[in-house]
C-alpha cells in the first residue's frame, strides 16, 4: 500500500478476514486502509461515531470492534491522524516519507493515536475548531483542580482518562464537556471557554509546549511531561 500517493487521493478500501470475538466465526469485513474525507465525505461521520470500526458477526449477531492501522486524512482541514494499534509495525523511512509529503502539500497538523476511541475524539476536536494540545492542558488544569477539592480520591482522579465529549454555547457561554470514568460509571465535567483561552495563552508564554512537526501523540503523557 503507497499511502504516500493517497495521502491527496481516494481512500483505500478492502477486504479482510476476522474472526468473531464470540463464536470464533470467520466472516468477511471491510476495513478502510486510509479515509480521505474529501474524496468520501460520509466516512468521516462514521468515524466520530465509532461504527466505521463496528461489525456484526453473521453468525452469532455479536458486535465486534476492527483493530487495524488507518490513515484519516481530512484535506479540508489539512489534518493527518495515524491510527497505529498497538503492535503495528511501520518504519521510520516511511512515516518521515508521509511526513514530508504532507508539509509539501501544505501547512498540516500531523498526530498519532493507538486506538479508535482516541481517534474519534481527534476528529471531534478538530472538527470543533480546537487546538487538541491545549484541549490537553485544560484536561490537566481541570483534574488539579477536581483532585485539589477531593483528596482522598486525587491519585484516581489524576489517573482517569478525560475524553472531549462537545463544544457548546456561544460567544461568551460557551463550554467545554469532557467525559471520564470513576467509581465504576462515566461522569462529565464542564469548563468555560475561558478556561481554554487561559490555555492558549500558557502556551503561547510556553514556547517549549508545543507538538512538533511530525506525526506525535498529544496525549495525558504528553502534557504530563511539562508539568511534573
């Protein structure tokens, strides 16, 4: 597969073997080996959603989750996401030859995700019109602050994984929601835009907190790695 010459091209769609996650059943599925939402336009809905990675066994009706390497390309909004699950193999020489290819065709945000929840939220975050490491910073300020006011529970509430759930609002009442886990359920928190803005400006004062220009992960330990 050359994702070099697709990255501005169609988006590459095949057919795969998989094994239900239940019965054992072997069924063919399809799998999307790059997405270039300019190209098909409806794969990027079903990729904020989850279902594009969803399949039904057509034995046993059981729901399972695809796990395989994708490139997301949306060249509207000049973003590359590389979804590599965990164990997936790649040389440097082609991702620094995407890489290049990218900056080539333009100024692209470039990021690296190892799971399909993280990509969603990504795509959800740009799609809002976010800057996903500042939305980073703000998950970080939000759990001191949470962590300040609950010291007993501090270490658990630092360690949840905050998700982007939605932008909502206007002008000055907008809000910012993410969602994490805790005490066994999912729970949501809002931040005022403020909040986000504050962000903007540690990093604007910061100029050593900012992504590089390759293909990175922008994540809890990203941002961690600053603030210890």
């Amino acid at each position: 597969m050359d994702l070099k010459k697709n990255t501005a091209g169609m988006s590459i769609i095949r057919k795969a073997d998989a094994a239900c996650s239940k019965c054992g059943t072997k069924n063919e599925i399809t799998i999307y080996r790059s997405i270039n939402t300019a190209e098909n336009p409806e794969l990027k809905e079903k990729v904020r959603d989850g279902s594009l990675f969803l399949w039904k066994c057509s034995s046993c009706g059981q729901a399972n989750l695809s796990r395989y390497e994708t490139l997301y390309h949306d060249p509207d909004k000049k973003i590359m996401i590389w979804l590599l699950p965990s164990g997936s193999e790649i040389s440097e020489a082609q991702m620094h030859s995407i890489t290049l290819h990218a900056k080539a065709i333009g100024h692209y945000t470039l990021r690296l995700v190892e799971d399909t929840g993280s990509l969603m939220e990504k795509v959800i975050t740009f799609d809002a019109g976010l800057d996903d490491a500042v939305l980073e910073i703000c998950k970080y300020v939000t759990k001191m602050e949470m962590a300040s006011k609950n010291r007993e529970k501090a270490a658990e509430i630092m360690n949840a994984p905050f998700h982007f759930y939605a932008l909502t609002g206007e002008d000055g009442g907008r809000m910012i929601t993410f969602m994490y886990p805790y005490d066994g359920k999912m729970e949501q928190v809002s931040i005022g835009y403020n909040v986000y803005e504050d962000c903007t400006g540690i990093m604007q004062r910061n100029p050593n907190i900012k992504p590089g220009d390759g293909f990175e992960k922008i994540d809890a330990v990203w941002v961690q790695s600053f603030f210890r």
